[in-house]
C-alpha cells in the first residue's frame, strides 16, 4: 500500500504513466483499444456490463432459477392453499422484514464502496465494505435463529411441502449470502494491500454485482414466501 | 453519485415498509398485485441504480425486465 502511494507521488502527480497507463500522447492501436474495458465502458455494449459478462450470466441463471423454484411453489400452494397457509403462518414476517432492510442497506454501502474505490478513496471504500460485511453477517444471524427456531419446533425439510420449498429456497440463498461475505472479505483485504484500486477495479465491480444478486434473490423470495398468502 | 444511491436506498425502505405493512391483507388478489409491482420496482432500482446498469445494453434490460415480469406473472397467476 504505501509503497504503491510512492509510486503514485513519485510520477507527475498521478500521470497515466504511474498508474501503469500509456502516456496520452501514444495512440493505442486497434486491438489495445477494443480490450481497455474503460474504452469500452464508453459505449453500451452487450458483452461488457458492468462487472463482466460472466458475472450477468451467472446472474441471469440465478434470477431464472429462482424464478423457476418460486413459480413452482406457487403452483404447489394454488394446489393446496390451507395446508400451505397453516405452515406459512408460521414464519416470522418481522424478521423477514428485518433482513429486508439489513440487505438493503448492504446493497446501498457496497454500491457506494465501489463508487468511492473509482474515485481514489480507498480508505472510505473499505469503511464501506466493512459495513457490508457487517450487515450479511447480521443478515445470517437473522436468518440463523429463524432456522434455529423453525427446527426446534420439528419444521424440517421433510416436515410437509412448504418447508421443502422454504429449506430449498431459503437455504439456497443462506449459502449465496455466506459465499458474498467470503468474496467482501476478501476483496477488502486486497484493496487495503492495494491491489484494487481505481485503476484496476474490475474484480470489485464483480464481487458487488454478486452481492447485489443475492438482495434480488431475496427482493423476490420475501414476499413470494413470507407475505402472499 | 450518492446522492442517488442515497435517494434510491431511501425508496426501496419506503417500498420494503410499504409490502411488510400491505401483509395482513396479502390474501386479496388485488394486494398481490401490489406486492408484486414493488417488489418488481425495488428490483429494478437494484438493478438500474445500485448495479449501474442504466447505461448498460438494452438487452441486458430486456432480459432482466422479462426475469422480473415472469416473476411477477407467475404470483399473480397461481395466488389467483
């Protein structure tokens, strides 16, 4: 880290050519051009959303298997509305609630980590990030003691058809949150080495896009699970 | 740029306190309804604000606007 501020103080105050850059006079040849992600930044293009084409179709996979598993649900609940409504009664639409707003939140800090990580402000970014990491941590507590309660009371996985949907998709999303956490920590210990910075903050961009995902898979599993009925 | 992940932060709290108090009367279909529509506008401000895909490619909008729209459908046609 500190070595890298020498670098960049060394250079003429943050010159192109500090930041591994092409200085602005040298004219980048066509195929350079094509692959500078900033270059293509400028210009919506399919393949390079932010945050990487491969993280939007992981992305668009989820959403659809959610989506599929959520549809599913409903359908099964149209089939046996008072069975379902019973063990829906069950859940704790507060906590719902409270996890809504816990990764929301998240959503909103992480969004401003890597808003703040393109414009230099590494220090504020990582406070950011750390907030993030905070709140799945509270989300999986949440989450956990809802869990926690559901299988001291017998509602297993086998208990009847809406816990099976309930475990499957609930805990389908537990293991993204936990695996978001993973992915925070970890690219908020390679932004305080200075690995990431606003030069290179591409794998930044991708983690949060992950973390996004999983307030979208919860956006859709709330109210579908713990508030239609 | 914050200022409109703020602004945004503080309409989907709106829109999440807006479902959570529209839950005792979730049963009605109209109330689905509505819950679907916020939940499918809370979506898409993650998306658009949040994951900057305002100024991404329109077919990317396309495709994440139907995921949203079948969602939504699929609610609404089996809570019918």
């Amino acid at each position: 880290m500190k070595n890298n501020n020498k670098t960049l103080k060394s250079g003429s105050s943050g010159s192109g050519a500090a930041r591994g850059l092409p200085p602005k006079s040298t004219k980048l040849t066509e195929s350079e051009s094509r692959d500078d992600p900033k270059t293509l930044r400028a210009k919506p293009q399919f393949f390079y959303p932010p945050g990487g084409i491969l993280i939007w179709m992981i992305i668009v996979v989820e959403l659809l298997t959610f989506t599929a598993g959520l549809g599913a649900y409903a359908w099964q609940r149209s089939l046996s509305p008072e069975a379902f409504s019973i063990s829906q009664s069950t859940l704790n639409i507060t906590a719902g609630f409270i996890n809504t707003l816990v990764l929301l939140s998240s959503g909103f800090f992480i969004a401003e980590a890597v808003y703040l990580l393109k414009k230099g402000r590494v220090r504020s970014s990582l406070h950011r990030i750390a907030i993030s990491i905070s709140l799945g941590i509270a989300f999986l507590f949440i989450k956990g003691s809802e869990y926690s309660d559901k299988l001291s009371h017998g509602y297993d996985l086998t208990h009847d058809s809406f816990f099976t949907f309930y475990w499957l998709l609930t805990g389908f999303h537990f293991l993204h949150v936990l695996t978001g956490v993973v992915i925070l920590s970890v690219l908020a210990v390679k932004i305080h080495k200075g690995i990431y910075n606003h030069d290179n903050y591409l794998d930044v961009e991708t983690g949060a896009a992950f973390w996004h995902l999983c307030d979208l898979i919860w956006l859709m599993l709330y109210p579908a699970l713990y508030l239609i009925k | 740029m914050t200022k409109e992940y703020r602004i945004t932060w503080a309409a989907l709290v709106i829109l999440a306190i807006a479902s959570y108090s529209m839950s005792g009367r979730s049963d009605e279909e109209l109330f689905v309804a509505m819950l679907s529509a916020t939940t499918v506008v809370k979506m898409s401000l993650v998306v658009l604000v949040f994951m900057e895909m305002k100024k991404a490619h329109p077919a990317w909008l396309l495709i994440l606007g139907g995921i949203m729209l079948l969602f939504a459908t699929l609610m609404l046609l089996f809570s019918a």
